[in-house]
C-alpha cells in the first residue's frame, strides 16, 4: 500500500471522487468497489486527517485540499 500524505492510494482515489460530487453509489461503481468499501474508505481518510467522524464529506474535503492532499481537484 502506497501512502500519499498518511492516505492510502484507494482513499486517495475515494476522496478525489466525492471532492468532485460523486455519491457513495457511483463511486463504487466506478471504482468496483462495494458500497461498505466506500464508506470504510473514507471513514479511514477522516481518521487518519483527524477529522470527526461525524463530519461531512464537505469538511473531509476541505481538509485535504488545505493540506495539499487534493491538488487540483
């Protein structure tokens, strides 16, 4: 497993999906993933930021970005 500032690529790949406005369903389309897998992947993303776990995608994101973890995007 590669790691990109403390995010694995696969919560990589997650986060940069729903910065752009996917739902939880599509990325897992997208990505052949399962819709736990998803969520579990992003659960991971906000624990590793130190993000509550309550927290919206929106501030999920917003704190990636802040932390250069979503370069364009």
């Amino acid at each position: 497993m590669v790691v990109k500032r403390g995010l694995s690529n696969r919560e990589l790949d997650v986060l940069r999906r729903a910065a752009e406005g996917m739902h939880h369903a599509v990325i897992a389309e997208s990505l052949g993933l399962s819709l736990s897998t998803v969520r579990a992947n992003l659960y991971n993303a906000r624990r590793r930021l130190n993000i509550p776990v309550g927290a919206s995608i929106t501030a999920l994101v917003a704190e990636a970005r802040r932390r250069g973890i979503l370069e364009g995007v």
